[in-house]
C-alpha cells in the first residue's frame, strides 16, 4: 500500500513539473509598447474615456510584450494564474495615469490590465510575478517619455504632419535605438501616429535595438499627429 501510495505521489509530482516547463515558454525581449490617445479615439469607431476621468495628454502604455527574435511570441501562458487587482493594488493610481484604457464601454482599466497581464505577463512569470511586471512597464514609461522627447524635438500634438525620419530620430537620440512606429488611420483617412515600440532586454533594465520589428501598421513618410 505504501509503495503504491509513493507510486502515485512520484506520478504527480512528474505531471505538475511537466506542466510547470510547459508554461514557462522562454522569450527573446520585450516590446514595451505607448499609445497615442489623440490617434486611438481619431478613428470611426473613436473611444470611450475611462471611469476616472479624460486621461492625460500624454502617451499611455500598451503593454509589454514578451517576444522572440524569430517575430513569433508566447501568449496566455498560465491560465492557473490570472490578474488579481490586490497584486498591484500599490499601483493602480499610477496605472490609472500611465496605462488607462480607452475602450468601450467606459471601465476603470481592471480589464484591460487583466487582459495584458493574462495574454502577455504569465509569459514573463518566471521572471516577474504580477506587482513586477505591471512594476516594469511604470518604469519603462517612466524612463521614456515620448512626449517630452518628440516635443524637445519641436514635434507636438498639434494637427500637424511631420516626417517619421524625424520622428524616428528624435527617439532614437533619446534612447538609443530605432523605435517602431504604428500608424493608424483618423475618420477622414489620413495616416497618423499611432503607437510607439521600444525593446528592452527580458530584465527590462536595458533598452535595446529591436531584434525584430512589426509588420503591421507601417507610416507613410509624412504622419499626422493629432491633438487630444
């Protein structure tokens, strides 16, 4: 009986390391990735403003993204481990002002958290539980601040077009490496500046030049960035 009993216990023991290798995927680096809010509600389905209010006029966090130098990525890697708001309850002023949601209907951004965390974080978690990973990306944004950059640089939310080598460069003499920009498309059709991707290596301590960049979303070479 106790050999059997042992037997079992070894058995699971087996399915409960498997299952823990299957889940952590290992990843390349991150894509640290900020939205402009003028761009995200500029469109024909436009946007819906959080609970707490009209965000900033500031770029605001996507999301970051374990990825591969390959183009592929891990996604929702750990379903035993979802968002849970008292992880970060430290952080949620600083991720209602950094990382808000725009979606429709209006919500506090606890499911657009939750979706990130879900989809992307449990890919980092044998680096970062939840408090570090949403932690992370405050630092990140933190550390880059695209407005004050492209406005260093006399490149400002006004209506206004501007050429993305200037907007390349002017991040890139900020930080180091070549960023990607997404553009998306306004309700009149015109191209405009839409997302902003960093990498960083998987510590998130250094920022690197992207292994890989997007394919979606290309800019023309002249990019309207829009007023919020």
């Amino acid at each position: 009986m106790v050999k059997f009993e042992n037997s079992i216990v070894i058995k699971l023991l087996i399915v409960q390391c498997l299952l823990v290798c299957c889940l952590a995927q290992g990843f390349d680096f991150f894509y640290f990735v900020q939205q402009w809010p003028g761009s995200y509600c500029d469109t024909q389905q436009s946007c819906c403003y959080p609970t707490t209010g009209k965000p900033n006029s500031d770029f605001g966090i996507h999301g970051l993204w374990p990825n591969n130098d390959d183009g592929s990525y891990p996604s929702n890697c750990d379903p035993s481990n979802p968002f849970d708001k008292s992880e970060v309850s430290d952080l949620i002023s600083s991720l209602q002002t950094s990382w808000p949601t725009l979606a429709c209907p209006s919500s506090d951004g606890s499911s657009f958290w939750s979706h990130e965390w879900d989809k992307h974080g449990t890919c980092s978690e044998s680096i970062f539980d939840q408090h570090g990973y949403f932690k992370l990306a405050l630092n990140l944004k933190a550390q880059v601040d695209l407005l004050q950059i492209l406005q260093g640089a006399g490149i400002n939310p006004d209506g206004g077009s501007y050429s993305l080598s200037s907007i390349q460069g002017a991040i890139n003499k900020a930080i180091g490496s070549t960023p990607f920009i997404e553009c998306n498309v306004d309700a009149s059709g015109n191209s405009q500046l839409y997302q902003v991707y960093i990498c960083s290596d998987t510590s998130g301590s250094n920022i690197i030049q992207c292994p890989v960049m997007p394919t979606s979303g290309k800019c023309g070479s002249s990019v309207e960035f829009p007023t919020f």
